[in-house]
C-alpha cells in the first residue's frame, strides 16, 4: 500500500470517504496525530491494533463529532461533574473515560466497561468528523512504545505502507497526548497527566492518582520511547557534572549553549515556557534518535502544571533504559 500525504482541507472529503469504507487513516489534532478509525466498526477498529502493532489489552480513544454523542456511547453523559468538565475543557486536549453502553464495539475498550471519549479542538479533525458523522476512535499514529507523531512527517515514519493517507495539518500545537480522566465517586483519578493540568482539574473534584496499575494501560512503564536508550537526570547541575562513556546528546530545558561533553542538543524552551516546550518535545526527541548516539541525556522540567505531563513522558521514554 501506498502512504500519500495531502494538505489541509484538500483531504476531508477523501479522509472521510476512507473511514466510511472500513479504511483507517493519520488525521492531525491539537495534542498529537491520531490513526483514526469508524469507531462503531469493529473490523475497522481491528486494522488501527493491526497497523499500530498494538496489544490487544491496550484500549482507543473514540473521538466525537458532537456533544450528543456522549449519551448515545457512555451512561454518564448527565452527571453533573462530568457536564461541567466538558463544558469547561471540550474541545481540547481531554479525555474522560465514563460507563459505556453496548454500543461501542468490544475491541475498542479491550473489554473494559468504560470508553474513554474526547473531542477534539483541531479544525481539520473536526471537519473530517462533521463530514463523516459519526465517532472515530483513534490512537496515537505512532506503532506501539514509540514517540507520538506531532508532524504528518512523523507518521510517515511510523506507517508508511501500511496506511492509504496522512492528513496534513502542520505540527500540532499542543503536541503532548491529551489527560485522561476517570470520575469515580465525586473524585478525578489521573490515568494520564496532560495539557490540563492537575491545577487546572482540581477546583471541579479532589485529584486522585488511578485506582490501580491496570486502570490505564497507559500507564504501562514504558512508552513514547526512542530507540537511543534516553537517561533522565535529576537537575541542571547533574548534566553539567556528567561524562558521557561515548557520543551522547543533551534534550535541555531552556539552556542556551551546548555543554562540551555532548555532541548534540536540542532545547526545549529558551524561554522555560512549559506550553513552547510540550509543543517540542516529541519532535526533539525524533530528532535526537536519528542521529546515531549512544546516549540521550534529558534535563527534567519544572515539576509543576504542564511540567508534569512533559516529566512523566521523560521518564516512560527513559523506562527501557534505566
Ligand atoms: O491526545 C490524545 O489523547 C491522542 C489523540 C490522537 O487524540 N490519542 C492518544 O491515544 O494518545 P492513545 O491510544 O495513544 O492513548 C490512549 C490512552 C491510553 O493510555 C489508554 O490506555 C487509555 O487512554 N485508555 C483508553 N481507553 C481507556 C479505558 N476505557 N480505561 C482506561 N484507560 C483507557
Ligand atoms: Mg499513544
């Protein structure tokens, strides 16, 4: 199969015819490219595991064309926490995951009795989904364990010949996966940490770590990670002392010159602005694994709001390697 890419909206009526023949196909949203299938197909839902090399245990996002759709696919569309959290966060880079009805498709949520359901902020997304009708579930367009695609490059890279298209939106703003929550009790338990932040969560319910390892598979320890094995260290004077043992590159926070030792670098954010960073990351860290190194060392971000969700990505990228 062949892999075309085409630009912008040039693509939304043939995007959609593909998602209406059972075909998947790499659309653009606000956090990072996702492989989207008709979510109600099951054969469909079955080529994104098959393209992405996905474990079957490992449960979609569907995404909605509009907000009808939560009562037609979850059984919580009128709790009053979940309504306010959609009001406030929707569209945009959130995901609830709510009691599902025997709708969605079996394979969608790995058997679970929850679907995890956003909508999306990005026009073009949102264009193909108007035009199409009806919920797509979509993963990250990336094959399983590997970085997110924030580019239509990126999935290139990831799928080439095994998807017919690639929707060409320019890099994603955002460009970390979107937070997923659980409701369960009146509390918010954080399955992923995300562009909404725990700061910003907290005035609607208590925050709460997930319920247990396997709520989120997510969760699993290793994930977005880069072929180069990746060490996180624990602060800026760390990287300055350390001596890489061969050629090792640096993905710095806001540091404006090279450390010696390192025979790459890729900066994050000259201007320690967590939102330019997160919208960088994943695109640095691409960059830093084709260069061949023995060694990607990374300087944490400030723990605090975005930070968070840019450090877990850091430490899940470093898993394989520590
Ligand atoms: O920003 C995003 O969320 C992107 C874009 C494309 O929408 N999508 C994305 O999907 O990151 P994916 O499949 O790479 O990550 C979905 C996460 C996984 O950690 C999965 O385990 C979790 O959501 N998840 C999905 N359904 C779930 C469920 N029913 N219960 C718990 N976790 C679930
Ligand atoms: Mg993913």
């Amino acid at each position: 199969m062949t892999t075309r890419i085409v630009a912008g909206a040039a693509g939304v009526e043939e995007a959609s015819a593909l998602l209406a023949a059972g075909q998947i196909v790499a659309l653009p949203t606000e956090t990072v490219y996702g492989l989207a299938a008709s979510a109600l197909d099951p054969e469909a839902a079955a080529r994104v595991f098959e393209a992405k090399e996905r474990p079957a245990f490992d449960p979609l996002i569907v995404h909605l064309p509009s907000l009808d759709w939560l009562d037609r696919l979850t059984t919580a569309a009128f709790d009053p926490l979940v309504q306010s959290l959609i009001q406030r966060f929707w569209p945009g880079p959130f995901t609830l995951v709510l009691a599902r009805r025997p709708i969605v498709p079996d394979i969608v949520t790995s058997d679970l009795p929850t679907v995890a359901v956003r909508m999306s902020a990005h026009p073009l997304f949102r264009a193909v989904l108007d035009h199409f009708g009806a919920p797509v579930a979509a993963p990250s367009a990336n094959r399983f364990g590997r970085i997110s695609p924030t580019a239509a490059q990126h999935v290139l890279e990831e799928l080439d010949g095994r998807i017919p298209l690639i929707l060409d939106g320019g890099p994603c703003a955002v460009g970390i996966e979107s937070t997923v929550v659980a409701p369960i009790d009146g509390a918010l338990h954080l399955l992923r940490a995300g562009p909404i932040t725990a700061e910003d969560l907290a005035p609607f319910a208590p925050v709460l770590p997930p319920p247990s390892a396997i709520a989120s598979p997510g969760q699993l320890p290793s994930h977005y990670a880069p072929l180069t094995p990746l060490r996180l260290l624990s602060s800026a004077a760390e990287v300055d002392k350390f001596k890489p043992a061969g050629p090792a590159g640096l993905l710095a926070w806001s540091r404006p010159f090279r450390p010696a030792q390192f025979a790459a670098m890729e900066v994050l954010t000259l201007r320690s602005d967590p939102r330019e960073a997160a919208a960088r990351l994943f695109a640095a860290m691409r960059h830093l694994d084709s260069l061949g190194l023995d060694l990607i060392v990374a300087e944490p971000p400030p723990p605090a709001g975005l930070g968070a969700a840019i450090l877990d990505r850091l430490r899940k990228a470093s898993a394989y390697s520590e």
